[in-house]
C-alpha cells in the first residue's frame, strides 16, 4: 500500500520590527509492502517570499531551502539527507527549529521507535555559524559527535518546545494586508514629494520676489541720493 500528500503551509514569524513570511510545501511519501517492511520519505521545502521591516518596508526574497528525511524499516532507522540550512536574511528567527521540530513530528506518528543520524552540514567560517548550527540540535534532543547527530529514538527527541512567535497564516489575505500597506506608504511618499515640490515652488517664488523688492528698494534710494545731491548742489550755488 503506498500512501501519499502534499500540501502545502504558509506562516508567519516575527523578530523586533522585522517579519518573515514564508510557506513550507511537504511531500509525504510511505510505502507498507509485505512482512511489515515500511519506507518513509518526507521532503519539506520552505520558500521565503517577503522579508518585512516596519521603517524599511517590503522586500520581495524568494528563496527556498530544501530538506529531506527518509526512514525504512530494514535498519529501523532514518536519515536527514540536508542538513537544516536558512538563506542568511532569515537567520535567527526560528525557522530552522521550527522546520526540524515539523519534520521529526511526522516522522514521531509513523516510527517513533527508530534511530535517526546524519552528517552535520559545512557552514560559514565564523564561530556564531557552528553555535547556531549546534544548538539547532542540541535543543532538539540530538547528541552531536564527530560531526554527526543521532538519537536512538525519534520519540526520545525534545518535543515540548512551543512556537509561539511563528503563526499559521492565510498567506494571500496577509499578502493582500502587505500589499495594500505598501500602496498605502508608496502614496504617502508621492504626496511628502508633492508637498516638498509646493515648498521648493513656493520658496522660489519668494527668493524672486525677494530679489524684485531689493531691486526696487536699490532704485528708490538711487533716486533719492540723486534728488539730495541736486538739492545740496542748488543751495551751494544759490
């Protein structure tokens, strides 16, 4: 008997002022054949379409990463064939738990009772990288050694751990709310620039104006220093 889903799940997670929207498709693929074998294969993608900060506004990602576990019933084991990785700009906002914690449930329902062990990925050169890789684990249960994670049984893992700053969402009414946000704020941008072009026209015209006042008030006193002087010259002579 083969069974399989897909569908697809879209959330929200937020950091300070910042906000990520993301969707994870899954594939869920089981196999049950004859004398009890089982084969399991759960594919998980994450797709990061808009990166939000409230004083920067929307910025449109669309990246993805892609992680896949699988399990049969031969070993009684399972292996993490991708190490869990995030695009830098969504780092540490609790997508990598929160994608190892979706992927070890699922396999929890199905085989709780097998072993799971995989090779930890290559990251970054900085210290911050493997810690932040490390403690991915660590929290979730794994031991790590030699460059590998394991755990005996997946039901020993660390399950009690909530989410609560990551909130399933109706992702197109959410991106309709962004959207019109945006609409909104590019509208007042365009009336700020409107209004900074009245301020430039109407400075202009004063600084003209300005200048047409200093010309005349130069002629007048033109004038009366010449009317003075013939007045002075006509009592001298006189």
């Amino acid at each position: 008997m083969e069974i399989y889903k897909q569908y697809q799940k879209a959330y929200c997670t937020q950091k300070d002022e910042t906000f990520i929207y993301f969707f994870i498709d899954y594939d869920f693929f089981m196999m049950n054949e004859k004398d009890d074998y089982k084969s399991i294969k759960i594919e998980a993608r994450v797709t990061y379409p808009v990166f939000y900060k409230e004083k920067q506004g929307i910025q449109e990602i669309w990246r993805s990463n892609t992680w896949i576990v699988s399990a049969n019933s031969y070993s009684k084991s399972c292996s993490l064939h991708d190490s869990i990785m995030i695009v830098s700009e969504c780092r540490s906002f609790g997508i990598g738990s929160f994608m190892l914690f979706k992927l070890m449930s699922m396999l929890k329902e199905h085989v709780p009772e097998y072993s799971l062990s995989a090779k930890l990925s290559p990251v970054d050169e900085y210290e911050e990288n493997y810690k932040r890789r490390d403690t991915l684990y660590t929290n979730m249960g794994f031991t790590i050694e030699n460059k590998e994670i394991f755990i005996d049984k997946i039901e020993h893992l660390n399950f009690e751990r909530k989410f609560d700053h990551i909130k399933e969402i109706d992702l197109s009414k959410e991106f309709s709310n962004l959207y019109k946000e945006k609409h909104i704020l590019n509208d007042r941008v365009k009336d700020l620039q409107n209004s900074k072009n009245n301020l430039n026209n109407a400075w202009n015209k004063l600084f003209d104006e300005n200048i047409k006042l200093h010309t005349i008030i130069n002629k007048h006193y033109i004038t009366i220093g010449f009317l003075l002087f013939c007045v002075c010259v006509y009592l001298y002579i006189k």
